[in-house]
C-alpha cells in the first residue's frame, strides 16, 4: 500500500481484504486439518515475500509515480495489481477451502466450519461495500477499526490453531461492522460526531 501510493483510501480498504482472505483462510484450514500449509511446490509463503519486496524494490528505482501510471484512459497500474492480487488470493483461498472439504467427514462438520468463517465474511464484506457505498467517510477509522477486528479475529483463530480450544462462534465486536455501514449508508454517520463514534469503536 505504502509503495503504491493508496494512501488511506478506498483502494486501501479493497487491497486490505484482498491481504487478508488468503492468510485468515489457511489459519481457518490449519484449524480443521491439523496442518499448517505454507504453500504448494510452486507457490507459497516465500514467493509471496519475494514479491512483496520486489514491489519495493521496483519503486525504489522509479518511483511511486509508476504505480499511478494510466494504462486505459482512467485505469492506473495500480488497479491493475489489485486485480493480479485479487486472482493469485482467490487461488490460495479456494485451495485452503478444498483441503477443509475433503478433511471434513459430515454435513455437520462442514456446516461447522462454514459458521467459524463469518465473521472474515463479514468483515471483508462490509470493508468492500463500504469502500463503494461511502469512499469519502471518514475512511481513516474505518481503516483502524477494520484493521483492528482483522488483528482480532485472525489472533484468536491463531490461539486456537496452537492450542486446540474451540474457535468462538459469536464474536459480538464484528456484530456492530455491519450496524456502522447501514448508519453509514443512512447518511447518520457523516460529520464529525460519526467519525468519533468509528474511532471509539476501532479503539474498543
């Protein structure tokens, strides 16, 4: 984000959940396997390292402005590496979701897991929705709440992973996202009363 110039924008929300599907996932499939996968024989952990600094290193030698370059009249590259990310995430996500399948022995269980992952979903969904429905609205604390509620649920699932307790269920903190995005969308939360309300939320 830094090296691409989003900045504290909806751009950042959107790259924030594309980060944060594939990571959550493979903890959310290590929780139901029992095996922590760090990639495939082609692909894994250290490749997407690799490509993480080779960005750096690219701006480093020509600068943020490339990533601003348009491509398609509007169309910057850096929309472009969104997309890329976007399709290499969905990727891993889908391979973690396969392992689960295949390791889970009943509807139930399925079910079971189906249930640990809403809160990611719902998560992701209301980061997305709110980077379309209100890309002007005090985007800085909904970066640090969401963030936040990711640091969250994403320790916890680790806990969980490491020590064989039952990941929860009702997490009522991700409950009250969705609340914020409807008043958001009702036109409650603008001015600056709003804003608070989000960065008392992200601090809680």
């Amino acid at each position: 984000c830094a090296s691409a110039q989003y900045g504290l924008t909806p751009l950042a929300l959107q790259a924030f959940c594309v980060s944060w599907v594939p990571w959550w996932v493979a903890q959310w499939e290590a929780y139901h396997t029992g095996v922590v996968r760090t990639g495939s024989a082609v692909f894994g952990v250290t490749e997407i390292q690799l490509i993480v600094a080779g960005i750096h290193v690219v701006t480093a030698v020509f600068g943020n402005a490339l990533w601003s370059l348009p491509l398609v009249g509007s169309f910057e590259f850096r929309v472009l590496c969104i997309g890329a990310q976007l399709i290499v995430a969905g990727g891993l996500s889908v391979l973690s979701v396969i392992e689960v399948v295949k390791t889970t022995k009943s509807f139930g269980e399925l079910a079971a897991a189906g249930k640990r992952a809403l809160p990611l979903v719902v998560l992701v969904g209301v980061t997305f929705a709110w980077s379309v429905v209100g890309p002007d609205l005090h985007v800085r604390a909904v970066c640090a709440a969401t963030c936040a509620l990711f640091t969250r649920i994403a320790s916890e699932l680790v806990v969980c992973v490491m020590t064989l307790e039952p990941y929860p269920r009702l997490q009522p903190t991700i409950l009250l996202l969705p609340c914020f995005l409807v008043l958001a969308m009702l036109g409650v939360l603008e001015g600056p009363a709003g804003g608070a309300a989000l960065w008392v939320y992200a601090a809680y």
